[in-house]
C-alpha cells in the first residue's frame, strides 16, 4: 500500500511537489493538500483524482487518511506545523528554513528527541540529492584527492521574489543552502561566518545588499567562500569547487550540451530551482517516501535545520560589520542524548 501524503502550502514549491507526490513518486500517492488561500488548495487538489482540499493545515495533519506530511508553507507557519506533526506521530518533509529562527528550531530537536521519542522530521535541504552534488561527496569521501581543503561556492538567481525586501533574507533563504552544503560535505560544523557585501548592483531592488560573499570558518581547519547574487539577471545558476590536497573538482557547469549555431556556441541556463534541482527534488522525496515506510529518516535532521538556522543567525550579524561572529550552538552530544 503506498504511503499517503498531505502537502501543506501550494505555492511554487508546494505545487511541484503536489505534482510530483501525485504523478511520479512510487510508493507513495497524493491525498490531501491544504493551504492558507482555500481556493488556492481546492484548485491544485481538482488537478489529481481523489485528491482533498483541507482548509486547516493542522486539520490535514491530524487527519487519519494522511500518514506523511510534505511541509512547502512559508516559513514563519513551519515551528506549529511540524509540532502537530510531532505531536501526531507523522513522518514530516518541511521545507527549509526549519522554522525562523535557532531558539525555535533547537526546541523543536529537543520536542523530537523528547515528546516524539524517534526521528520524525526531514529537512528540504535538497541539493544532498542531486546526483552532481553527491557524485563530490562520493568522490571526497573515496579519499583518492586527499583531505578537503577549501570549497567555493556560486549560487546566483535571475531576479529575487518580491518578498525578499532585506538583506537578510539572501541569508535565510538563499546562502541557507551552501551552509548545509558545507556542513555536510566537511562533515563538520561552522564555526565562524563573515558576510562581506560590495556596492550592491544597480539591479538590485532598494535596501537589498546583493551581491553578498560569505565566508565560513569551519571547525577541523575548512574554509569556504560563497558568492550569493539573487538579482544576476542571467538565470538560475549553482556552482561548486572543492579543493583538495591531490585536486579539485567542480560541479554545476552545466555543459551537457554545447550548441554551436548562428556564430555562436552555448547551451542553455535554467530560469529556476524546479529546473535546475528537478532530480534533487525528485530523489529527496523519492528516498523520503521509502524511508518513511522503512520506519526512519534519512535525510537531513532537525539538528541540520537547527545548525543552518544558528549559522544564518551569525551571518546576519556579520552583514553590517563585515567582521566574523561566532556561531553560539548548543552541545550536540548533549542535546541529542537519549
Ligand atoms: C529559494 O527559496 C531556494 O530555495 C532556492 O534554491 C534559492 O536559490 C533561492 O535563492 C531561494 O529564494
């Protein structure tokens, strides 16, 4: 029997991911989709047969026909969210950021461990599923280029949604991404970040420092620097180069396919993340789905949530000064013992 999925939040990401849960995802079938706009939710649920709109996300969470909750809400709805799906025992995928801020995201890792008693949740750090993102970590893992040194990061949008009217949303939204990246393939936390913001771009819409390059100071001796430029203007594009001490290697060049033509040779740059990450988006609940019938979870944990969240908390006070902040977390040892 597949496992029967709600999706809370049909925007952009949650319609996606309604559409895939319905149409692509083996094991698994969309059944329930709720979002805070009622006519928003009736409208995507009449795309699938069989499919209900529930008005109340908290509702949908409590409903008995729903086993696994898919979280695409904003932000700022996730911390009562995924504490009813705690409460109720329901494997959760929440869409980063985990929740808004690291208090917050630290208590849900403490509701987890304390009132759950198992793993529930997954974070939607997705780009751990995408096949070029896990080839580098296959290879850094091998051994054979020796130990990472330094990683470098491009992650540039055509134009920013309109949302996004401070700087600090670039942080939390955007540069989250590359602080699990980083964590995750130093396999060590971040111990100290440095935002550093030029003469923002003419593009750029007011009080919006974009471009912005972070620096992290990783703990075990890594560094690595980032570019995040969300009003590029040019399309959607995420790059990564790992150094280490016998080479490097790259991803995201995005060169499957070089036309020459007209007097001119390129291929094409994806207008978006649904494009671009696709494959990741299509892994991370594939590998979601499978583990929730296996019982676990295998992706990115609240702690993961909670760690990006503390990391974005110190980026967005190194942005007026331009000078490293430590990151203050808890003690993991402590904080996840049984
Ligand atoms: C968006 O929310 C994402 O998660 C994208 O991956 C990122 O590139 C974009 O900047 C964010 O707004």
């Amino acid at each position: 029997r597949p496992l029967r999925v709600g999706v809370i939040g049909v925007g952009t990401m949650g319609t996606d991911h309604a559409d895939r849960l319905a149409t692509r995802i083996s094991g698994a079938e969309l059944v329930a989709v709720a979002d805070a706009d009622s006519a928003r939710a009736a409208e995507v649920a009449a795309r699938y047969p069989g499919v209900r709109a529930i008005a109340n996300p908290l509702d949908l969470i409590a409903d008995d026909a729903v086993e696994a909750v898919l979280i695409a809400s904003p932000g700022f709805a996730h911390e009562e969210q995924v504490l009813a799906c705690l409460a109720h025992g329901k494997y959760t995928l929440c869409e980063k950021p985990l929740t808004m801020d690291s208090a917050s995201a630290l208590r849900l890792v403490e509701v987890e461990r304390d009132k759950a008693g198992r793993p529930l949740v997954q974070v939607g750090f997705m780009r751990r599923f995408d096949p070029e993102y896990a080839e580098l970590r296959r290879l850094l893992d091998d051994g054979e280029l020796g130990r990472l040194l330094l990683v470098h990061n491009i992650h540039r949008n055509k134009t920013s949604p309109a949302w996004f009217r401070d700087s600090a949303a670039i942080v939390n939204d955007s540069l989250v991404h590359e602080v699990d990246v980083c964590r995750w393939l130093f396999g060590a936390e971040i111990e100290t970040v440095t935002l550093l913001t030029p003469t923002p771009s003419g593009r750029a819409p007011e009080g919006l420092r974009d471009p912005q390059v972070a620096i992290f100071q990783m703990a075990g001796g890594g560094v690595a620097t980032t570019e995040v430029f969300v009003n590029s203007q040019v399309g959607y594009e995420v790059r990564c180069e790992a150094v280490a001490e016998l080479g490097s290697a790259t991803i995201g060049l995005g060169q499957e396919m070089l036309v020459r033509r007209d007097n001119a040779y390129g291929g094409r740059i994806p207008d978006d993340y649904r494009e671009r990450f696709a494959r990741a988006y299509d892994i991370e609940v594939q590998e979601w789905a499978r583990a929730c019938r296996r019982g676990v979870v295998a992706g990115p944990t609240t702690w993961d949530g909670y760690a990006a969240s503390a990391v974005c908390e110190a980026g967005v006070a190194s942005l007026g000064t331009g000078q490293p902040v430590r990151v203050e977390l808890a003690d993991r040892a402590e904080i996840l013992r049984p």
